[in-house]
C-alpha cells in the first residue's frame, strides 16, 4: 500500500499547540532542569562560550560527536564523515533528497513518528508502510520488501521501544544486504537503551549494506532545546549526503557544539544515570496516579524510553482528536497513537506522555488525567 498523506494535522502539530499549553507533554524534548552532573557546566556558560573560540567549528563537530556517541557504544567507521545539523528533522530531510537522488523507494516501519514517510514522501520517495512484528519475522520481512529498495526504522522506536539484539541487528543488516535493499536507521534514542549500546556502525560496515544513520542529542539534555542532530552516510550515498548538507548549512553554532560536547564529556555516563533516573521517577509518578481512574489505563510493560503511552477506554472517547482537544482545553498538552499509526494500522489506542519534565510538571499532568472522568 503506497503512503498517502491521511490527515493535514501531524504529530509536530499537535506538538506545537503543546507548547501553548499549561502542562506540555506533548512533545518529547527536554524540558526540566539540570541534573546534578549537568548543573556545573550549565552554570558556567560564559566559560563554555570562550571555549567555543579556542577550535574550529569542525574541530568542535569532530569533539561533540566522537563523545557523545561514545556514550551510548558508538564509533564510526574509518572515513566516515558525519554531518552536523540543527535538528534530527534536518537529518532526515536530508536523507530523504539523498534517497531520491538516487531513485529509491521506502520501506517505513509503521507505527513511527510521522514525519518519517511525510519528508520521504515530500523529496519524491516512494513510501510503503512495513508493520514492527515483521522485524521478529526476517523471512516474512524479506518477502514484504521486495517491492523497494531501501528500508527505513526506527531503532529503539518510538513510541513502542522496540529494540533489536545485536544478533537481531545484524541479521537485518545481513537480509538487506543479501536482498541489495539499503537500510536508514533513525537511531535517535538509543541512548535510552543499553541493550542497544553495541556499535551499529560496526554491525553495518561489516555486513556490506549500503546505510544512513541518524542520530539526536535532543531527547537527552537540559539545554533548552539548543541540540544537534547527526547524519552519517555510507560510501553509495556520502557525496548526495555531503551536497544536500552543504546546500543547507555551513555550521551550527560553535557555543552549542562546545555546549554538548561539554555536556557529554564532563556530564559523561554520570549524567545519562542520572537521566535515567528522572525518567523511571516520571513514568512511576504517572502510572500510580492514574492506578485507579475509569478512563485511563497505565501501562504495566517495562520501559525506557523518555515518553509514556497511557491506554484509555475507547468506548468513552472514539475519537482521539477529540479527547487531545479536550486535555489541551484542560491545560494538558498530548499526542496520540495514530500520528504513529501513519497508514492507519490497527492498534489499541494510546496517548503519549513525555517524561523529560520536572517533577511538578509530570505531577500536574497526572492529576489532569486522574480527574478525567
């Protein structure tokens, strides 16, 4: 089934009314303060703003990305030249043209955020939704992309937080080379996971796939959304992948790659437990609020991704719009399970909360659900 764009209203819509709300939990950016590892290098700004001019920008993309990737088990592949960009969106975008440059068609795992297939399908790609159980199914998968020429996932996805094994990785990455089908690899909350901590660029530069991996700084720090986002391209696709970039940006600002290369160095694994700990705290907040409510249901599956989906009772609120619109109206901003649902795939239909918020703001949420009768 060829993607077709079901609604003008996207995920990054309902996102952005988030922002107005009085509790946001829309979107999954960071927005809470610093934890204990972080505070020290956010409060010295002015000193990371004079380290910004002690190296080129490049010296200081090569910085943020060799140690923040390093954090999550990563190490690129000799040659290999990641692009740097404003945003994960960017990167995307970016792969995208390059794809169809190259007169690919996609693959796209279904459910994931859904501007995945809408930039694909905006640079002329071709888009085919592929559902997640046939990553636990690689010959029914080798037989449901035969009809493309590349795949795209989502790895942890979002929202679900599925992961693959390093065995399971490499299995897929072995399939797509052995079918000649070219594998992106959205790879932006891997660092949630460590069980997904091996070296994805290993596992693909030994397989001989041809690949693209993005990558995200977004979803992790207290920086009021001064991020980054990481394109790294194989050899098939790293001219297209170097000229789209060019044709975009020369730099991101050389204070905000000094920022989140501080960040990763000196915050370091410190900073990612402490992380962890702010969303385990979170997600625990809101389930045991929301324990006895008739509406919602909390979600009981182990999780560790910064986000929560929340279950509700379908029979109450058919209409998922409708019900956002309705939090929005109490001041609680959401996103819905069929944004993620971008083919309409049957599913069981959930909101989701983000967690990377402070305590209070977790709390107001919570109490907004559990009131909802």
């Amino acid at each position: 089934m060829l993607f077709v764009r079901r609604s003008p209203t996207t995920l990054t819509h309902v996102e952005r009314r988030g922002l107005r709300t009085t509790v946001n939990l829309a979107d999954g950016h960071v927005w809470r303060g610093p934890t204990a590892a972080e505070q020290p290098i956010l409060h010295e700004l002015q000193d990371v703003y004079k380290t910004s001019f002690k190296y080129d920008p490049v010296e200081l993309e090569h910085k943020f990305v060799t140690s923040y990737l390093a954090l999550s088990g990563q190490k690129l592949p000799e040659g290999a030249q990641p692009l740097v960009f404003f945003s994960a969106s960017e990167a995307i975008d970016v792969a995208a043209r390059v794809l169809a440059k190259h007169g690919e068609s996609c693959a796209v795992l279904e459910p994931t955020f859904d501007n995945i297939p809408m930039l694909l399908a905006s640079s002329g790609v071709p888009v085919y939704p592929f559902k997640e159980a046939l990553l636990d199914d690689i010959d029914a998968l080798a037989r449901e992309i035969d009809k493309v020429t590349a795949l795209f996932v989502t790895l942890p996805n979002n929202p679900t937080g599925l992961v693959l094994s390093k065995n399971d990785f490499r299995r897929l990455c072995d399939l797509c080379a052995k079918k000649g089908k070219s594998l992106i690899v959205d790879a932006c909350f891997r660092l949630f996971v460590p069980s997904a901590h091996f070296n994805y660029y290993e596992v693909l530069d030994n397989s001989g796939v041809d690949w693209m991996v993005v990558e995200d700084t977004g979803k992790v720090w207290a920086t009021n959304d001064l991020k980054a986002g990481i394109l790294v391209c194989s050899e098939k696709y790293a001219a297209e992948g170097s000229k789209a970039f060019h044709d975009l940006v020369l730099s991101i600002s050389p204070f905000v790659l000094a920022l989140l290369w501080q960040l990763s160095e000196r915050g370091g694994a410190q900073a990612v437990k402490e992380v962890y700990q702010i969303i385990r705290s979170n997600r625990a907040l809101i389930r045991s609020s929301i324990a006895e409510s008739v509406v919602f249901r909390p979600n009981t599956a182990e999780a560790l991704l910064p986000v929560e989906n929340v279950f509700y009772d379908k029979t109450r609120f058919p209409n998922q719009p409708a019900l956002i619109k309705l939090l929005e109206g109490l001041g609680l901003g959401v996103v819905g399970s069929e944004g993620f649902y971008w083919a309409g795939g049957k599913h069981e239909p959930f909101l989701r909360l983000a967690l990377s918020r402070d305590r209070k703001t977790i709390r107001r949420g919570a109490n907004i659900l559990a009131q909802l009768q």
